[in-house]
C-alpha cells in the first residue's frame, strides 16, 4: 500500500470520483500504465527569459529611456553607489545587453528586446538541457512534469522495481513505437505556448546529444459518456485531475487506444462477477446482489450498518472500489445516513482548507451532493448542518456565503 | 530502436493444429483484430518492411522455446517445428497490456521472407527455421551492458573517507541531543514587544520569566514545542529576558504563556552532512576536492602577474600570487601578527576587481574572524556580509545584506523624491520653448534689418562723399593690390624658409661639404633679399591704410550734416536699438529655461554678445536641440517616479542582486550554507580564515562551495573544539584517521601533505615586541619568527614589554587555586584574580585597549563579578575579558594573563594544551603581563608544560620584568 502510495501522490478513489462526478461519465475499469517517454539532452543555442530584477532594469531603462550613457550619470540619477552599479553593468554588458560606443553605454539589440518584452533575456550557447518527449508522438510534455519533486520518470533499469513495488493493479510498461523523431527537435523553434511546455525563448540548432527512454507512470480511467463513448482519462502524477495531452494521447494514438480496447474486451464478465461477489463476501454482505449496468462498471447497494468506524468510512460511500478487472461502485440505500456523510465531508473540507471561495464550495457540495446521489446546494446544506445542531459548520458556511475568506 | 535481426532464408509458417479453432472463438470476441489464417498472418507480417518486434519466451514446463513475434494488435507464437525446417503457429492473440510490458523491455526487430505452409509436408526442401539466428540475436540482447551511468561513484579511498565523515556527523549530533535531553528550561507567564535597535527584520521580544531561574546572556533559546523560534539572550532585566530571533515574528506567534529553552540546533549537522552529500554525488563547485584531501594531488599553481593595492611583505606576496594562480587549494600558514588579514585582503580585493574573476568567499568558524577581514577591504570592493544580525560583530554590520538593502533602499528614495521635486518646473520650460524660438527669429529679422540700414547708411556715405570718396576708392583699391603683393612675397619667403631648413637638415658627404655650404649662402641671400621686399610692401600698405583712415574721417566732417546721411544714420541707430533689444529678449528666454532645468540639467552656455550671425546660428541649433532634449528629462522624471515606486517595494527584493553584484561575500562556514540566495552563488574564491581552529567537517561547508580555496590560519594556535563526548567518541572507533578528523584542522592535516608550492609560510611578524616574539618564535615556531616593528614601551608599570607576576612568595592557602564555586566545572584563583582584577581597572582608566585572558570560564565569572564593582561598562567587561578561545584573531595594547593552576601536585589540567599560551601571548601589541606561581608551573606534572614553563621563567629573567604579588600589588594600590 505504502510502495502504490508512493508512485501516485493520490488514492485512485479520487481519480474515478473526478471522472464520473466531476465530468459525469460512468468509469469501468481502472489501469496503471507506464508511458515510455524519450528524456533528449539536447544542445542548442538558446534564449532564455527571466524577469528583471530592480536594480538591472532601471539602470537599462535609464540607458533607454534616460540616455543616461555613463556609470557615473546612471550611478548619481539612481542614487546608487558607483560600485554597485559597476558591477551591474558588468553583468549586463557580459550577458550581452549593454555596450559602451564612443565612451557612451547604449543598449544592445538584445537588450532592447528585452526591455521591449519587459523580460530578461540571455543566450546561452552550447546550453545543453535535457527535454521529455512522448515516445508515440514525440511531443514535448508540459512544464509540470518537470517538477522533479512531484514526478518521476524512472529509466527503463529502473522501472522494474517500480512494477514490482506498484501493487494492484500493477503498473504495465507500454512499448515504445519507435525511435525518437528527429524533426521534433527542430519543431520546438515555432512551437507556440512555450511558457506550458518549458521551452526557452528562442533555441537555434538543436541537436540531440543523447535520447534515454524513461517511463511516466499513468493512471488511465476508462469511462463511458452519456452517449455510450468510450473515454480513457489519463491521470499523472502532477495532479489529481485528467491531463488533456496524455488523454488525447491514449484515445487518438492507435498503439496504445488499440491496446485499451482490447483489455477491455479481453475481460471475462463471469471472472469479474466472482470478484464482485468475493469482494462482498469478505465484508460479510453474501446477501446482497451486485448488479452490472449497461455501460460494463457494477455496483453494489449496501446498508447503513455497512457504514462507519471499523466498517466501511462513511466518505467511500457513493465511491468505487478498484477489483483487478472491473470498478465496482458502493452505494448506500440509507437517506439520512448520506446526508450525514455529505455534512461531514463538506465539514471536513471547509475547515482544513484555507482560502476556500464560495464558488469552490458550491462546486464541492455539488460533486459531493452527486456521489451520495443527493439534491443538494450550500444553502440546503447549511440547512441540514443546522438540523443536525451543527451548529459551527452552520456558521462556516454562513461566512462563506457572505464572501470570500481569508 | 529494437535491434534488427534479418533471417537469410525464406521461413515457413504452418498451422498448428488446434489454431484454426481458436482463430473461430477470437473472431466473435474481437471482431476484425486477428487474421483468419496463416496466409492471412503472411502477407501481413510481410507488409512490414522493417519487420516485425520479436521476443522469445523461455520454456515452460519442460517444453521448448517460443518465439514471439509482436503486430500492432496481436502477437504470434510461434514453435520451431521437430525437424526444424519451419515454425508452428501455435497461436495468434489479441496484443494485451502483458505484451506491451514485455515489449518494453526488450525486443529484436525480426525481419524475414513469410511463406505459409498449410502442412509440415509442404515445406520446400531447404527451408530452415534458422533459430540460431533468432536465438543469437536474443542472447546478445539480454547480455547488453546496462545503460552507462551519468554520474560516477566516487572511488573506494573517497567513498572511506566521505563515510567516516558522514559516521562523525552522526556521532556528533547524536551526542549533542544526548546533551540536550534535559535541555534548561524558563517558564514564562507573560511576553511583550520592545523598542529595540535593530538592522533587519528580525524580532526581539521580552520574556517575564516565572521563578528564579534566567538564562544567561547570549544563549540560544527557543520556545518549547515551537522548533522554528530560536533566538539569543540579549539581555536580562530584573525578571524580563529580551530575546533577539533568528527572523522576523509576528507577534501572535508566541504563546501568551509558555518554557523558554535551551537550544542546540541541528542546522550544523545538517549542513555538515549535505557538503559530504555535494561530495558524493560529485556536485561540488571544487572538483579537485576529494583528491586533495584524500589523495594530496594538486594541481599546478599558475603563474600570475597581479599586483596588490598596497605594499605586501615578500611573503605575504608569495601567499597572495598564490593564493591567485592557485586551482585548487592553498594553504598560507600565518603566525601571530604576520599580517595574514591584510594578505586575505589584498587577495580578496584582486579578484573582486578582475571583471573575469568570480565573487569571493571570506568565511571562517567565527563571526568575529570573517568581519575582521571585511572592515579592513578597501572601499572599492562591494562586500556583504550574510549573517544573523545579533551575531555579527559591530564592525561587520555596515556589510550586513540587511542592512545594506535598506540603506540603500532609503537612500535611493530620499534622492529621488529630491530629485523629483526638481523634474515639477520641466512643464514650464516647455512652455518657453516656442518663445525662445519666436525671440530668436525677431532677433535674426532685427539682425537683418541692422544689416540693411548699415549698407544703406554707408551707400549714402559714399554718395554723399564726392572728390575725398573717390580718394578713398583710389586708396582702398591701391591697398587691396598692396594686401595681394604681401600675401604673395609671404608665401615666398616661406617657401624658402622651409626649403632652407631641409637642406641645412641634412648630412652632406665631405667632398659635397663645401658645395653645400655654399648653396647656402645663395639661399640665406635670397631670404634676406625676400624679407626685405616683404617688409617693403608691409609698410606701404600701412601707409594706405592711415592714410584711409584720415580720408575716412575728412569724409565724416564732410557729410556729417548732409540730411540724407544724417537720416540714415538715425535709422542705423534705431536698427541697432532693435536688435540689442531683441538679443536681449532671447537672452531672457535662455535664463528662464535654464533656470527651470538647473535641477536637474545644465544647458549649453551661449554667449549672446558674440558675433550676432555666429550666435543665431548656435541658438537655431539650440532651438532645435531643446524639444528632444526635455523629452528626454520628462523621460526621465518618469522613469525616476517609477524607480521611487519600485525601490519603495519590500526590501528583500534586493538582496539576490546585491548578492551577485558582491565582489566578496562574508559568512561564517555554517552561514555560507543558510541563506537560499547563495545557493546559487558560483564563488570562485573561498578564503577561510582562521583554518587552523576548523575541522574537516565544518570547512567542508564552503569548500564545496568555491571552484578554489585558500586556508589561512595557524596550525600551532587553538586546534578545532572538540566536545568531550565526540573525542571519546573517535577514540572508541579505534580508528586513527577518524581521530585526526576530530581533533586535527584540514589545515593541520594538509600541511605537511600538500608540496610546498602550495603552502606559503608568513614569517614577519609585525605586532609584539621583540621580547615577546622572540620568546613565542622559539616556542613554537623553530625560530622563525622576525620582528619588523620597533614598540616604544610604557614603562609607567612595569620595566619591560613582558612582565610575570609571582604569587610564589604568598602562604599557600592564599595562592593555591579552588573549585569553582555552586559545584561547576573548573578552577578559580582568588589571589591571580585580585592582581589581574585591579590591573584590567588600572588600564581602563587609563584608557589603554586591554584584554584579560584566562584558561577557565569560572576563573573569568569571578574576575568580572570583582571587575564588576569598579567598572560600571558591563559591555566593556563582557568584550575584554575572556577565555583563550573568545580572543585567537584579536589584539590588544596590553595582555593580561593568569595561569590559574597552583596545587601541590603540579597539576596544570587543560594547560598542557601548549598552544593555548601561544594564542594568549600574541595577542599584545605593547605589554604582556602573565600572573601565575612560578614555582608550581615549574613543578609541573607534564613534561612539555614544565619544559615551556623553564623557558617562560628564563626568558622573562633575562629580558622581562618579574614582580612579586605583594609588593607589585602594594605598587599598583598607590598608584590608584
């Protein structure tokens, strides 16, 4: 549980209460896949941007703007000491900002990009940095999943242990089509929304130097629509909430959607309803009947005394337990025992976070509302908090419903 | 991608037997995924030119391999048939996540000529299902090398060294939280603000302690159950306890009520273990590092040409060319007073004003080391001082971040709201700007007009002039003919002049000599004959020119009266009224202007009264210059309102650019680890100052920091401290090398390691007087010890710059030492304290810089309770007196010392640690007075300590001045 916990930063639960209460579809199957993705050191000459800082951006908008041309004059209109700015034009003229003409500094063509940009741009020639690529499309991935602190993309001699740590279901590696495409390399210098894929201002030449395959483990959800469409959702480990690139990627990419599909249909039902049933029978309800619907995801109606400490948690109820083959959805039939579960997961979520609005509330007792198959907003909720003697979560929501919070 | 394995031969497929059944059951279940037959399975495994992702499955239960062989939607397996001419087809299956996984992990790109065959009977003799091919290819695959390593692990001897390191850490932080188990602990019942002097942000806050127990002075404290709170006792009064924090607290923090306690922290062990962390993983700034210190190989020190600002002493220059031409480590050994702080100065201030050298690291173990260096940086290096306000010394804080940053930042706003109030006329001044140029058109049309009625007036002149007119055409046309004659004869007699001077110039072959010589001759007569014309023809046309003038005034009395004359001459006059009064005009225009841009700008001067058609053209071009120009001050008014704004922003916006404009960074090796801002900082440069008393672990810290080093210290002064715990410790490994860990500095260790290029000795000492040097130079340093400054001494108490107290002569109940008092550690020595108690006062009323030094912290409580009476400045006691350990680095005009130790059995406890009295010895400029029982120190238990002591006694005979403890005490009572 600890080793499953430790490759994705969140329960699974969350992820199918994501799919099928925040975007209304019906999961059936939870799967854990490693995407191969090339990690290429790549060298190039690269522009890079930051943000100014105070002191190097008014003494070049004061070269600019001020035609201040000279240490001194900058130094006395900006009271700084002659030292201090000295060494700041040290910088600017070795980052290749500033140049002294004829005894007076003027600004750089870079330097006046800069200024006109209002962002703080360096070459960096020979940079060598190394980029992530989809191993299927060779897209770059966005900027998040170079976080090292919340992703990781084991090498291919690592990701072993991985597999063998993952639990259930086991993470499966998906094989890389092919080798890394070249011509992405020279893509990336018209790639628009560079900010969201963690590219540099400007990158001339590129050139790959080396290309290793690391693997990013993904949750993929498959989930039915309203229309009967069949979806895979994929979730990493950036966030809690479906990625738009990694889905697209597994519902339009033959190799892998091809691969989806036929897990699906390589599933036996008869193998699925024993595990259902052996599910239920190790929580001591051989009673009750577990139902398959339409779309291929089951469900199970259990009652109140299922529920509550030692037992199932009362915030599971309306929520999905992961079987190897198939989702299996734990209902309650008792009202009131959901409306309590309701109030103390709205209590639980105004009172351990900060900064909550009122509009993440109405969203929140929505979803919520919706897992315990409840008619529900704020002000219903407040009205059953205060029913219920509640009396702090009543006072709570009152202030939330006046306004935002700190 | 997959390795490519090409079959030579065609191969054959057949099927097995129960796969036509199984194809019937997959095609309801997956509709159109798989292929119907073999022949289907053919022509799609040969549409794949490339081939197809193969693996082979080991056998199971005693059967036989099988090769995999892997489409985008199913996988084939396949057996090689008994003959071997062939493979089954044993099945075709839709691809599953399973197959993809194993894929993943490994494949060869089998590429093959496909026939099916519908029986084993109908393959072509000759056909082979070549699985050695197969087979080879697969068995290459996995015995592949794994993928290389980006980072190398450290070899064997570094990996030893990095674990003792790590093993140390571990040992001294866990002994140090043994220590701290029943930290000491003062509850609190109320806490409250203050108005306290501060730099930065930190907080300072007053603690009513509940009970009779307060923290001492300058401990570190926090605040039970909340980690982050530490802070240092500043001061205590009656019950209140002003504690300075590490950062900046907001009130509601604290608990209204609640335990101060005793802190150690572990920031230490931390950063000790992440500079052994940096090393491991081979991030070091420094990458000859672990080489250095493990192997002892350097590299070569580089030749330098660079100069000091100021005049260095033949060794200090080896230490500073060193110091820079140095690629890895150096090491500049400095005795007392050898100037090792002005030789770190003089190294630190070439490479801060080398634009191609990196900033530079001043670090040391103490606060006191590192500003001791930076106050003595000249004032054209940018310093910074990273530190913990209460803990930096005095001196130190101008450099502090902190303060710098809101020094700054006030500066910077004071001036440009000056400065601003200055820009507010520039609208004023535009306004003038169209006035100035109309004014200076009028002045151009009254300059026309001038011009105008000037012609005129001379035309009516002339026409008014008659027979003295035609006189003066005839006269000035003669003197223009005369002008053009004179011009013409100049150019002549220069023309010979210079022809003259080339010749005389040159060097004429003997038998040419006379020749030469007579040419010229010709040529001297020919000048003379040119002058003469010339000065002919310039004193007719002086003639013409007088005579010009009389006929111009003959012809002035002749028309004075005639009307026509006379008119114009008044409309010349009115003309020229005009004009000076447009002149004037735009000459106030120009004062306004200027006036109203003075604040900030001087205009171009232009002088008015010039030459009228010279002036208006500089005014045009000033009348053009002056729009752009107050663009560019409104420009800048702009710009200034928003530097105002932007500097007026949170003060630690500044600090990373200060931090990398610094030229040289001052922290202590724990600090050079604690601020974010120098994570990222690439010092080129660390100069640790006072190696001699920092351990390996400690130095680590800003080594790993800097791509070099420089250690400069003193291995035969105070070793590093080491914690009784922690050397038990070491000892008990049994091993010796992490003993020399614990008790030797690097600097120690390296010294005689390193080759001697790399290690500059400093020999001239310039602060003691001789007798006292000359005495520590045979001590410790084998007589290498110069003198180069000559001491005038103050003979007013003693007859010599080094003097020894006896107490011998005393009954021994009044000299011997005790016990500290309340059962602490140490020893206290009430007849030492009583002399060197009255003389600290005698000096400080005098006004003379003194220090008192004593072995034990007990023995220094007690000397400053009895100081105490006498001496109202408990700053003044606090910063003069002390223990060995608090003083290494300072000096001072006059040293006290008492050795403390009399007892029977010659037991001199801690003193035996020699170096010791060498740090305490060296610390004075103009007097050291030593108090002690001679007798005792003589008798002394330990050899090196009795040896010590004999020289002390001999020294101080022949040179010295030795007094006995009751008269001197009777001396020094008179003279109070």
């Amino acid at each position: 549980m600890a080793d499953r916990k430790r490759v994705m930063p969140y329960p699974k639960e969350r992820i199918l209460e994501d799919a099928a209460f925040s975007r209304e579809l019906a999961p059936t199957r939870l799967l854990a896949l490693l995407l191969p993705v090339w990690q290429v050191e790549v060298r190039a000459t690269v522009t890079d941007g930051r943000p100014y800082e105070l002191i190097e951006r008014y003494i070049e908008r004061g070269i600019a703007e001020g035609a201040l041309g000279t240490k001194e004059e900058l130094a006395a209109f900006l009271a700084l000491d002659e030292p201090i700015v000295d060494r700041a034009l040290r910088f600017l003229h070795a980052v290749g900002h500033v140049v002294e003409r004829e005894g007076r500094l003027t600004l750089t063509e870079l330097g006046r990009r800069s200024q006109r940009d209002d962002r703080y741009y360096f070459v960096k020639r020979e940079d060598r940095r190394k980029l992530y690529f989809d191993a299927f499309a060779s897209r770059p991935l966005t900027r998040s999943y170079y976080d090292a602190g919340a992703v990781t993309l084991p090498p291919a001699d690592e990701v072993m242990s991985l597999v063998a740590d993952s639990g259930q279901p086991p993470f499966q590696m998906l094989c890389n089509p092919g080798g890394f495409r070249r011509e992405a390399l020279r893509e990336l210098a018209n790639h628009t929304d560079r900010e969201r894929y963690n590219l540099p201002v400007r990158i001339e030449q590129p050139e790959s130097l080396q290309e290793d395959l690391v693997y990013l483990p993904l949750y993929v959800v498959r989930a039915v629509d309203r229309r009967g469409a069949v979806r895979y959702l994929a979730y990493s480990q950036a966030g809690a909430e479906a990625d738009p690139e990694f889905t697209e990627l597994c519902e339009k990419t033959p190799g892998i959607r091809e691969v989806l599909d036929i897990a699906d249909l390589a599933v036996d039902p008869e193998r699925q309803e024993s595990q259902v049933t052996e599910w239920c029978r190790r929580r001591g309800f051989e009673q009750v009947e577990p139902v398959r619907l339409d779309e291929g995801g089951w469900q199970v109606t259990l009652p109140a005394e299922a529920f509550g400490p030692k037992r199932i948690p009362h915030y599971r109820i309306g929520s999905f337990a992961v079987l190897s083959t198939c989702l299996l959805r734990i209902r309650c039939e008792d009202k009131e025992l959901r409306e309590r579960a309701l109030l103390e997961r709205v209590g639980s979520y105004v009172t351990r976070r900060s900064g909550v609005t009122a509009a993440d509330l109405d969203g929140r007792v929505d979803r919520v509302a919706r897992q315990l198959e409840l008619t529900a907003d704020v002000p219903e909720v407040r009205r059953m908090a205060a029913d219920a003697g509640e009396t702090k979560l009543a006072g709570r929501l009152d202030e939330l419903l006046a306004g935002p919070v700190e | 991608m997959y390795p490519p394995v090409a079959l030579p031969a065609p191969v054959a497929l057949v099927p097995g037997r129960p796969l036509a059944a199984r194809l019937v059951q997959h095609a309801e279940r997956y509709p159109g995924l798989l292929p119907s037959g073999v022949t289907q399975l053919v022509s799609e495994l040969n549409g794949y030119p490339q081939g197809v992702a193969a693996t082979v499955d080991e056998p199971r239960n005693g059967g036989d391999h099988s090769l995999l062989l892997h489409t985008r939607t199913y996988v084939v397996r396949l057996f090689v048939t008994r003959s071997g001419d062939a493979y089954t087809v044993a099945g075709i299956n839709p691809m599953q996540l399973a197959d993809q996984h194993r894929l993943a992990s490994g494949a060869l790109m089998l590429r093959a000529e496909w026939h099916a065959k519908l029986e084993p009977r109908e393959v072509p003799p000759g056909f082979r299902a070549q699985w050695d091919v197969v087979h080879n290819g697969w068995t290459a695959l996995r015995n592949r090398p794994a993928d290389r390593r980006a980072v190398t692990e450290p070899g064997p001897a570094h990996t030893r060294y990095l674990d003792r390191l790590d093993r140390l850490i571990d040992a001294t932080q866990r002994i140090a939280g043994e220590r701290q188990n029943a930290p000491a602990s003062y509850p609190y019942g109320k806490v409250e603000s203050v108005a306290e002097r501060r730099y930065s942000a930190e907080g300072v806050y007053a603690f009513h302690i509940v009970g009779k127990r307060f923290p001492v002075r300058n401990k570190y404290v926090g605040i039970r159950g909340a980690r982050d709170y530490r802070g240092q006792v500043r001061r205590v009064e009656g019950d209140r306890v002003l504690v300075r924090f590490d950062r900046l607290i907001d009130r509601k923090e604290l608990p209204e009520q609640g335990e101060l306690e005793e802190t150690a922290g572990d920031v230490v062990h931390t950063k000790r273990r992440e500079a052994v962390r940096l090393l491991r993983t081979q991030r070091e700034r420094n990458r000859s590092l672990l080489p250095v210190l493990v192997d002892h190989r350097l590299k070569p020190v580089q030749d330098v040409s660079d100069r000091p600002g100021e005049e260095l002493d033949e060794d200090q220059l080896a230490a500073f060319r060193m110091a820079l031409g140095v690629q890895d480590l150096a090491l500049v050994l400095g005795p007392p007073g050898t100037g090792k702080t002005r030789t770190i100065s003089e190294i630190a201030r070439a490479c801060a004003l080398a634009p191609d050298r990196g900033p530079v690291l001043v670090t040391s173990h103490t606060n006191r080391a590192v500003d001791n260096v930076l106050v003595k940086l000249p004032k054209d290096v940018v310093v910074i001082r990273v530190g913990s306000e209460g803990k930096v010394d005095p001196d130190g804080r101008q450099f502090l971040l902190e303060q710098l940053a809101a020094d700054l930042r006030r500066e910077a706003i004071g001036r440009a709201e000056t400065a601003l109030r200055g820009y507010a006329t520039l609208p004023q001044a535009r306004q003038w700007l169209p006035v100035l140029a109309q004014r200076t058109e009028a002045m151009a049309a009254a300059f026309g007009a001038l011009v105008q009625e000037r012609h005129e007036l001379e035309r009516i002149r002339y026409a008014a002039g008659g027979p003295v007119r035609d006189r003066i055409t005839e006269l000035r046309a003669g003197l223009a003919g005369q002008d053009q004659l004179l011009a013409r004869r100049h150019g002549e007699l220069g023309l010979l002049v210079s022809r003259d001077e080339r010749a005389r110039a040159r060097r004429w072959w003997p038998p040419f000599a006379a020749l030469a010589r007579a040419a010229a001759r010709r040529r001297e007569r020919r000048i003379t004959a040119c002058r003469a014309q010339f000065d002919t023809a310039a004193a007719e046309a002086g003639r013409l020119r007088t005579e010009i003038a009389t006929a111009e005034h003959h012809l002035n009395v002749v028309i004075h009266d005639v009307p026509p004359v006379r008119a114009a001459r008044q409309a010349a006059a009115l003309a020229e009224q005009r004009f000076v009064a447009s002149r004037d005009e735009v000459e106030q225009a120009l004062r306004a202007i200027r006036s109203l841009v003075a604040a900030v700008d001087a205009l171009p001067a232009v002088a008015i009264e010039g030459d009228p058609a010279q002036v208006l053209d500089i005014l045009r071009r000033l009348n053009a210059w002056l729009p752009g120009r107050l663009d560019v001050l409104a420009a800048r008014e702009k710009l200034l309102a928003e530097w105002r704004v932007g500097i007026s922003g949170a003060v630690d916006q500044l600090y990373p650019e200060l931090i990398r404009y610094a030229d040289v960074i001052g922290a202590t090796c724990i600090g050079s680890a604690s601020r974010t801002e120098l994570a990222d900082v690439e010092f080129d440069l660390a100069i640790v100052d006072e190696a001699g008393q920092i351990g390996t672990a400690d130095v680590l810290i800003p080594l790993v920091r800097a791509r070099r080093a420089v250690l400069v210290g003193d291995h035969r002064q105070l070793p590093p401290f080491v914690g009784d715990g922690v050397a038990d410790w070491a000892d008990g490994t049994g091993d010796a090398e992490t003993t020399a860990l614990v008790t030797k500095s690097t600097l120690e260790m390296l010294v005689d390691e390193v080759p001697g290029s790399h290690v500059v000795r400093l020999t001239r000492q310039r602060r003691m007087p001789r007798v006292i040097a000359d005495f520590i130079s045979d001590m410790f340093y084998d007589g290498t010890l110069r003198t180069m400054v000559e001491r005038t001494p103050d003979t007013s108490l003693f007859a010599k710059p080094l003097a020894f107290v006896d107490t011998s002569g005393l009954p021994e109940r009044e000299r011997a030492e005790s016990a500290a008092p309340g059962g602490r550690k140490g020893t206290v020595n009430h007849a030492e304290a009583r002399v060197l108690g009255a003389l600290a006062e005698y000096y400080h009323r005098r006004g003379v810089e003194w220090a008192l030094i004593v072995p034990y912290a007990a023995q220094v409580k007690l000397i400053a309770e009895l100081l105490g009476r006498s001496i109202r400045d408990s700053d003044a006691i606090d910063g003069n007196i002390g223990t060995v350990d608090s003083f290494q680095g300072g000096e001072r005009d006059v040293i006290l010392y008492g050795f403390t130790r009399s007892n029977r059995r010659g037991s001199v406890g801690f003193l035996d640690e020699l170096r010791r009295a060498n740090v305490a010895f060296t610390r004075a400029k103009q007097q050291l007075v030593l108090v002690g029982d001679m007798d005792m120190l003589l008798r002394a238990t330990d050899t090196r300590f009795r040896e010590l002591a004999t020289s002390l006694r001999d020294h101080v005979r022949d040179t010295g001045d030795v007094r006995k403890y009751a008269e001197f005490m009777t001396d020094l009572e008179g003279l109070r």
